[in-house]
C-alpha cells in the first residue's frame, strides 16, 4: 500500500459487517474500520462496498459501479461462502463460481494493472 491511494474492500457479510448502503462512508462494524484507523497515518482512503449474502456473480454485475468507478489502487477481496455452500456439493455450481471467480479477478488485475 502507498500513501495516498485507495483501498477497496469488497465481498460478502463478513466485510459487509451492518455498514449503512446509503452512506458511502460508512465501513461497517467488522475488521474494516479496525484497518482503516491504521491506514489513516499514510491519508490512505479505505471504501468498503461488501453486500451480505452476495455471491461472485453479485460482484461482477455491480463491477464498474463498485469497483471501475472507484478506481483502486488495492482491493482485499473476501467472496465465496455463499457460492459454495448454498448448492453444496452441487457440481455444476462449484464450476460455476470457477468460472466467475476465475472471470473476476481477471477483470480486478486488468483494472488495478496487478502482475
């Protein structure tokens, strides 16, 4: 992480953790805020857009509002429970969450230009 950038924190309920949607500023009431008072001596801005009980494909259509127009330097990336578990063992579904996992982060590393 560099001195003023931009931390995305993105997932499900665990980063989610009661934040109010309607306040973009809001980081919930789990680990979030917890890193983002550390971060606060390097004038790193923390943003969390977490939505519980999302899945991979939550994250892909909401891609360029939640992650394109934020514009991170950094995302920490917290997905898959519910993918995995809702249709569990459902094979069909496991690669299914390959697959969009897989479609995910290609589209993370070609926005935030991660090698």
């Amino acid at each position: 992480l560099k001195p003023n950038s931009i931390l995305l924190f993105q997932g499900d309920s665990v980063t989610d953790c009661c934040r109010d949607r309607e306040n973009d500023n809001d980081l919930g009431k789990s680990y979030v805020p917890l890193i983002n008072e550390y971060l606060k001596q390097y004038n790193i801005k923390v943003i969390n857009r977490a939505i519980a009980g999302n899945k991979v494909n939550n994250l892909l259509d909401r891609f360029d509002k939640d992650f394109k127009d934020v514009n991170p330097d950094n995302i920490i990336l917290l997905i898959g429970v519910n993918d995995t578990w809702h249709d569990f063992p459902n094979p069909k579904s496991t690669k299914q969450f390959k697959n969009e996992l897989d479609l995910l982060l290609l589209k993370i590393k070609n926005l935030t230009k991660i090698n």
